[in-house]
C-alpha cells in the first residue's frame, strides 16, 4: 500500500511527514528550505529541497516503526506557490520522476496554512505570521455554468472571459465583490481578490474559491509585523544604543554582543548568515522577546506595533473578502511568530482584531500547515480552498463535438 507524504515547504526549511490512517502527519523531519527566486528557473531548486526532505521523511517513519510503502501521495504546500500558473505543474512532473508519485497535489503554503487552521468548508481568514507575514482569506463560490457542459467548463469560461458581462455581474454579486476584475485570474497573489485559475498541462485549477491576500510582500516592501519585521526593528534599537541615538535599547545591545557579535560588525555577520540575512534577521524575533520579558520598553512596543499590524492585516483581508458582513467571520492566526509569549503578541493581536472587527469569530488554530497539506490530499475535503489546489489527477479530457 502506497504512502502520503505531506510537505510544508518555507523559505527557511521544509518539513514533511508520512501521513497515518487516521490523516494525521507523523514524525517530522525537516529539510533544507526552498530557493528564494520565483518562477520557472526556481524549478529544479525545489525539487532538489522537496527530495531531500521526503527521504528524510520516509527514513524518519521507517524508524519510528510506521509503516512506509511506495510514496504514492505527495502533498505539498509550496512558499511561493499561491498565484502562479507554471510551476505547479512542471514541479509535478519532476516529482513524478523523482519519486514514481502517483499523484502530486501542490499549492501555495498559506493555502496549506488555512486548511490546517481553519478546516471548516466555509472558509474565512488566517493570518500567517512566521519569517514573513500575510493575511489570506477564502470562502466558496459558485461559478456560473455554460449550459450543457458542466461546472468545470463554465468555471473555466469566466476565468477566460468566455462568460459575458451580465454572467459576471452575478458571480460578483456571489462573491459579494463589486466592480471590474473582482473575478478572474488576475486576482490571485499577495493584494488580490479574485477566484481560482485553470492551469497548463497535466492537471487543473478548480474554479469555485474566492480569494483575498493582504500583505504577504515581501521583506523589502511590506511583511509587517513578521519575524522579520520584528528582528530588523529590535537590530535597530541595538545599533541606536551602540551608537547614542534616541530611540535605543541598551539591553538588545547586549543581547546581539551575546547571542550574535560585535555591533561593529553586524552587517557583515548579517550578510554572511548560513540561513541568508532574511532568516537570521527574523530569528532575532527571539531576543526581541526576551528583552519585552525583562521589561525594556522598546522591545514591548516593538511587539505591541508588531501585534496591531499584523490585526489590522486580518482585519483588512476579513473586509475585503467579506465586505459589509453582520454576520460572523472565522478568523484564525499560525506561524512561529506566535510562539513568542501570549502577553507580547496574541494577546494584543486578539484585542486589536475584536476593536476594530466585531464580527470577527476568532478562532485558536486546529492545526499547522502540515496537517493542512495532508488534509487538501483529499478532494472531498478542500473546501473553500479547491479552487487554489493543483492536483495532477486531474487531468483534461478532450472535447467531444459532434
């Protein structure tokens, strides 16, 4: 009897588990983290990650006394994945080869992140706050159908621009979006409101989610609140104090000349990171914590400024996937970010979200992104996340005319 594999693929490391009988992941093991170019060329990056860390899994199974067949499942929440129309698909295909998978079931890792933490069909939003942050929401939508053909045609047809104007109207009002472009393709990735799109080759995007991302881009330009974010501010603070600006800790100095190195040398220990700067940037998030612990009062406002971003980029993903709503809307959050004390970031976090979101039903996780990845395995199970799983089972039959 074949074997699922389930896949939580980061920037930092990935970590993947042979999946029981009972659906649940079992022991983990981590790998290396996938290439940070996107696109086609980060292709056989991703395979090479996605390959070691599966035979770890496989080997880390076997010697937990589980019992390992053929990888015949694989499952996988990719970072980087959420929007795009060519990798999945060519990831599929190298994994096939690979491995001898079956079946490859690939999506973005806050898709993987949602199905993990809020498992309820009807959908709602989960903020993911780790290295980076976003906040992703999806609920079920139904599509428009071109008579005579099937939902998988008319789906296709609105994403196409087959379905005509008024057609489009009544999927916005479904979707409970107005104006042009609320569906369609083009919605898809960080900022985007839209529904699921058809891709190339081999297998199929469902149509029947509606999607909103808020944040989610990148260290540079956005992320805030994340790991990131929090690690660059508390260096900050520590070089301020080093240098006799206003606005420095003398605590988290002392803690980058314990944990990290000299001050005079940060830049060059920063750029030189074996994880890249981005990663061990984040990972100072942990001093930053214990510096708030010890009562300095620059680190806790890091973290109070780091908990009501991150709420107001729930909130504001809950408004725009579900505009106008009286009615509850399920609100979860994951991440390694909230391993920091509840006091310093969840805490806040929740209070932010109920201040300024009342209809917000707020919801602890039920489970990480692991377990998410092994639960959209099962068609049956995606729910409101269908329309943003590529599952290589699905493959396009010809049309039949007359």
């Amino acid at each position: 009897m074949g074997s699922l594999v389930a896949v939580d693929g980061g920037r930092s490391r990935c970590r993947a588990a042979v999946v029981g009988a009972d659906g649940r992941p079992g022991p983990v093991a981590d790998g290396p983290g996938l290439p940070p170019q996107a696109g086609p060329a980060a292709v056989e990056g991703i395979i090479e990650a996605l390959g070691a860390t599966i035979a770890s899994a496989v080997v880390t199974a076997a010697a937990a006394r589980h019992e390992v067949g053929q990888v015949e499942v694989v499952s996988a929440g990719l970072a980087g994945l959420l929007g795009t129309r060519d990798v999945a698909p060519a990831v599929a295909a190298r994994l096939h080869e690979r491995l001898g998978a079956a079946r490859i079931v690939l999506c973005g890792d806050v898709v993987a992140a949602h199905a993990g933490a809020l498992p309820d069909p009807d959908g709602g939003v989960v903020l993911v706050a780790g290295t980076g942050a976003v906040a992703f929401g999806a609920v079920p939508v139904k599509v428009p159908e071109r008579e005579g053909e099937g939902a998988d045609a008319g789906t296709e047809a609105v994403a196409s621009g087959a379905v005509g104007p008024s057609d489009q109207r009544e999927a916005r009002r479904r979707l409970g979006m107005a104006g042009p472009g609320a569906v369609g393709p083009g919605g898809l990735g960080p900022g985007g409101v839209g529904v699921g799109g058809a891709g190339p080759g081999g297998g199929v995007w469902t149509f029947d989610s509606a999607v909103a991302c808020v944040d989610g881009w990148g260290h540079l330009l956005g992320d805030v609140g994340s790991g990131f974010w929090v690690g660059r501010r508390g260096l900050d603070a520590a070089l301020r104090a080093h240098d006799g600006r206003s606005g420095g800790s003398p605590l988290l100095a002392r803690l980058v000349e314990r944990d990290v190195g000299p001050l005079d040398h940060l830049p060059e220990i920063a750029a030189r990171a074996g994880a890249g700067p981005v990663a061990a940037i984040a990972s100072f998030s942990a001093q930053v914590a214990e510096a708030a612990a010890a009562g300095d009062d620059v680190a806790r406002y890091i973290w109070l400024e780091a908990a009501t971003a991150l709420a107001d980029s729930a909130v504001a993903c809950a408004r725009r996937l579900y505009p106008g709503s009286l009615t509850p809307v399920a609100l979860s959050w994951v991440g390694g970010l909230f391993s920091a004390p509840d006091s310093l970031l969840l805490d806040p976090f929740l209070a932010r979200v109920r201040s300024t979101f009342p209809a917000a039903d707020l919801m602890p996780p039920a489970a990480d992104a692991l377990t998410g990845a092994a639960r959209l395995a099962n068609a049956a199970t995606r729910g409101a996340l269908a329309g943003l799983v590529y599952d290589s089972s699905r493959v396009r039959r010809p049309r039949v005319t007359a």
